[in-house]
C-alpha cells in the first residue's frame, strides 16, 4: 500500500514538473512577443509562408524545410535574448565583452533569418513564376 502511494506522489511530481516547464516556456514566449519587435516580425512572417504554402499547395518536404527555417529563426532570437538578458544582468556599464556577446548573439539571428530567405525563396520563386507565366 505504502508503495503505491510513493509512486502516486512520483506521478503527480513529474505532472508538476512538465506543466511548469511549459509554463515557463510560454512566459518565455510572451516575453519576446511583447519586447522584441524582431519576434513579431518574424511570426508575421511565419503567418504569411503558411498563407503561401497553402495557396501553391506546397509539397510536404517544402513544408519540412520552410518551417525548419522559421523555427531556427525562433530558437536562435530567443537565445539570443537570453543572451542580452544576461548581459544586461550582470552589467548596464559599457563592456566590450558584452558588446561582443550580444554583437555575435545579433549576427546569429541575422544570418539565420538571410538563410531563412533564401530558403523561402528557393521554395516560393518557381511556384510564383509558374503562376505568371499560365496568366500570359
């Protein structure tokens, strides 16, 4: 009886801690959406390929590949935020280590979103040409 009582208290910790996590994720996510203007962008954008995925009915591994893009943009702003909140933790002083951090955290999500581009566009260029060219 006893036995089966810990392993009650076992399950009801792991549910605790599964829902904490996400909480603690989606207040992440909040964050972003509210401070930084890069985050709403980027789901505009995301909004916006969904739009044009579903209108050229794009195939599955282009779906793969399209989100694939969007979600490293996601995973590397919110890094990157991390990393700027930390900084800005530990110092409001100028530093130029901090600057190198939050610099280098930038360029990430700089590179990642032209990658991001390029990709949406190698997907998106021939299904929009081939809709000029059956209208004339």
């Amino acid at each position: 009886m006893k036995m089966k009582k810990q392993e009650e208290k076992k399950n009801v910790s792991l549910i605790r801690n599964i829902f904490n996590k996400c909480k603690y994720s989606y207040q992440g996510l909040a964050y972003c959406f509210k401070n930084e203007s890069s985050f709403l962008v980027e789901a505009l954008s995301a909004c916006f390929i969904i739009i044009l995925g579903i209108i050229f009915d794009i195939e599955f591994l282009e779906w793969v590949i399209s989100f694939g893009s969007l979600a490293l943009i996601t995973i590397i702003e919110l890094i990157n935020t991390a990393i700027e909140a930390t900084v800005d933790m530990v110092t409001q002083e100028y530093n130029e280590y901090a600057k190198i951090a939050k610099d280098c955290g930038s360029a990430a999500t700089g590179i990642m979103t032209v990658l991001a581009i390029i990709v949406n566009l190698i997907i998106f260029v021939p299904y929009v040409l081939k809709l000029i060219l059956s209208i004339f």
